[in-house]
C-alpha cells in the first residue's frame, strides 16, 4: 500500500537527482473557455517535463528505488515511457535498451536514439 511515508520516500530519492526532472507550470482556466461545466480546470503542463510527459518522474523513481544490473534496463515501448526510460538511464549513467514498433512516430525515434544505446525494432504484425 502506498502511504504518506512511501510517498515522501520517492521525493527524496527524486530529489537525489534535480537536474533531470522539471518544476512544470501549472495553468488555471475557466471551465466555461473549455466547454466544460464547472467554475475552473487546472492544467499541469507536465509536457514540458523531461522527455514530453510525466513520465519521467515515475521512470526516473523506479531507477534509483530498484537494483539495476550493469548490464543496464530493457524498455519494450516506442512511446513516452520508452523516451523517459532512455533519459533516466542516460541521466544516472546506465545502459538502456528499447524495443519499439516500426509505427513509432519519427519524433519518437529521434528522442530515443540520442539516449539509448541502440534500438531493436520490433514488426507489429509479430504481436498479433
């Protein structure tokens, strides 16, 4: 079960590292503006963060809270968990490998390939 203590455990061990994760903004806009039904939404910009998502602070905690072996970690994803692994690594200086699909997005696999050690593509069809 996670509690207050557990919580307050991973902001220490991120605060370990302050130069990876971003204080993101967070925008207050009326509900109205949005079509929404209510007085006020907030926003929390968090894809300013790190690797585009909040991600990132959740890659970069399971890093440090677990033994990582030196041959480094293995993602299999193409998406933002595949980015914020490949830059958590790389902030911590570990080895990353990431398995992602040929449909990857461009910016996907340009984001991944500045900090992984190399990529492994995977058909989508071997999936199915």
């Amino acid at each position: 079960m996670i509690d207050r203590a557990a919580i307050a455990a991973a902001r220490r061990q991120l605060a370990t590292q302050p130069d990876f994760l971003r204080t993101t903004p967070l925008m207050r806009v009326s509900g109205r503006s949005l079509g929404v039904d209510c007085a006020e939404v907030w926003l929390k910009l968090e894809h300013l963060q790190v690797g585009g998502s909040f991600k990132a602070r959740g890659m970069l905690y399971r890093l440090l809270a677990n033994p990582v072996p030196e041959s480094g970690v293995i993602i299999a994803s193409g998406g933002n968990a595949g980015i914020a692994v490949a830059a958590a690594a790389q902030a911590l200086g570990m080895l990353a490998e990431r398995s992602m699909q040929l449909q990857a997005t461009v910016q996907e696999g340009v984001l991944m390939l500045g900090n992984s050690r190399h990529q492994v593509d995977i058909e989508p069809q071997r999936w199915k």
